[in-house]
C-alpha cells in the first residue's frame, strides 16, 4: 500500500513551538499508522499567505492548517468570540474553554458550516500592549497610535479606550515603531521577545485584553481518505500537539516578564477592571458574530 502524504503549512517560523509540535504531530502519525501515512509540513508561509492557506483548504493545495479564530469566524461567526478582547478572565479559564462542551459545539457548528474539522485549539498567549510612553489607565491610551491586525475584534479595546487603531502588516511592523509612524502595538511576550519589538518601545503594559488562540483545522476531504480508525488517530494527534504548543507558549510567557526587565524595559501591570468596562457594551453591539447564549455559556466556565 502506497504511503499517503498530508500537507500542513502554516505562517509562523520553524524555531516556533507551533512548528516544532506540527513536526512532532507529523512524526507521531507516520509511526502510529505504521508508516502509512507522512505529513510534511511548511513553515514560515512558504505555501503563501494565511488567506491562501485559508483558500488551500478549499483547493486541494493544502490539508492542515492554522488558523486564527476571527479569521475562521468568517467562515462561521461563533467561533471568532475566543479572540474578542476580556473573553476570558485567566488562562484557567482559557483552559476550560478549550476543553468545554461550548468548544465542541462551537466545533461541530465550524463543521457544517464549512465541511472542515477542527483538531485542536493552541494558546497564542495574552496580547499586551508595548508603547513609548507609560500606560496605567485607560485615558492614557486616547490618541495613541496603535497598530492592530486588520481585523474589527482586534480594534475593538483600542477603539473603545480612545486610541487610534492603526491595521499594518505584520512584517512592517518594527520599522514602523523605530520611525514613530506609530506609537504602540500589542502582541503577546513570545511575540514581542521574537520580533524584538522592546529595542523600539521603552515600555509594556499587561493589559492582557485578548487571550488569544489558534485552531488546528483540517480540510474536510481528509476523512474520506482513510479509515474511520486512521483519521480518529490523527485528530488524537493533532489535540496532543495542540496541548503541547500550548503548554511551551504559556510557560515562556510567564517566563518573559522577567526577562524583559532585564533588557531594561519598564514592565507595568495594570487593574485591568477599568480597560475590561470600557469594552463591556461592544461585545454585545451589532458587530459581534456570536449570540447573547454562546457568550453567557463562555463566561459560566469554571
């Protein structure tokens, strides 16, 4: 029996625990299936673009990938209210989230809508604000420019605290910070530390206003090219690396508060109660794609 193989690609780059866990996910299936099937997986957009790995899916081109929440909840509205800002209040609650029954409805509703499965949830980390001057309350927000990804959940607390939310790409990100065409961005730790965004802001504050994650998907065709068995084995796959990259991710974001002290930014937490008001009607308005019931659910994990 000739040997199947899967393509995976996705946008972070190959040191990232996203990629390593796809490659320990891609070593494990081959072995688990007897060598029956190989994933060989592409890092660093070298399959193209989120949106083209997105489209892939659909294609034919690509079989696994990564996917942001808000960006799936394009697809199906529900499943973007893990990105939306204050959803949770810890990682605990995250955590619960991840493995609710909520996660599993909000799942298999994904499924029919699009014919694409959801093999995991990866923990991206809390996105906190870097700056070149200090945040401690909310009105010291009003009339910074700050970059965002464009994306409306991801302009929501800027907006919402008076900032300027500024859409950029990813990768102008830096330059536009060391020339002051901006005057903050948010991303989480592993994030900042990697793209070394604290040599161009002297400050970071934890706002933590998004416990960010991203879906492991599989395109739907997958299962009908193999045994029920076969695939039941890579979906166990793909949940094992899901909570492996997620556990890497968490443990170098708890890490790096101290790390970047010592680099001799001025780390500042902050209450983050007035921030969490200041959004509290918008994930209720008319630009919200979940209901008033999937919010409720989400807020009652324990």
């Amino acid at each position: 029996m000739a040997q199947t193989e899967l393509r995976w690609g996705h946008v972070y780059e190959s040191q990232s625990p996203y990629h390593e866990w796809a490659e320990w996910a891609a070593e494990a299936f081959e072995d688990r299936t007897d060598g029956r099937y190989a994933i060989e997986v592409f890092p660093a957009s070298s399959l193209g673009k989120q949106t083209d790995l997105a489209e892939g899916l659909e294609l034919g081109t690509v079989d696994i990938i990564y996917d942001g929440q808000f960006f799936a909840g394009r697809r199906y509205g529900p499943m973007a209210i893990g990105s939306a800002p204050f959803m949770f209040r810890d990682f605990a609650h995250w955590e619960a989230y991840r493995d609710s029954d909520l996660f599993l409805d909000l799942s298999a509703g994904y499924a029919d809508a699009t014919g694409d499965n959801i093999g995991g949830l990866v923990y991206y980390g809390q996105r906190h604000v870097t700056s070149n001057s200090q945040i401690r309350t909310p009105a010291d927000m009003e009339g910074m420019k700050i970059r965002v990804p464009n994306a409306s959940l991801y302009k929501m607390f800027p907006e919402a605290v008076g900032a300027n939310a500024t859409p950029m790409a990813f990768s102008e990100v830096y330059l536009a910070l060391q020339q002051g065409v901006v005057d903050a961005q948010e991303n989480p730790l592993p994030t900042i530390q990697f793209k070394k965004f604290y040599e161009v802001q002297d400050y970071i504050t934890l706002t933590g206003h998004i416990t960010d994650a991203l879906l492991t998907i599989v395109a739907g065709r997958v299962s009908g090219q193999m045994p029920d068995e076969d695939y039941a084995t890579l979906m166990a796959v793909l949940k094992e690396a899901a909570e492996g990259a997620s556990s890497d991710i968490r443990s170098s974001e708890l890490e790096l508060v101290d790390w970047f002290r010592e680099q001799g930014a001025t780390v500042t937490e902050v209450d983050r109660a007035p921030f969490r008001a200041a959004v509290a009607d918008d994930l209720h308005g008319p630009e919200v794609s979940w209901d008033r019931e999937t919010f409720d659910r989400l807020q009652a994990l324990k």
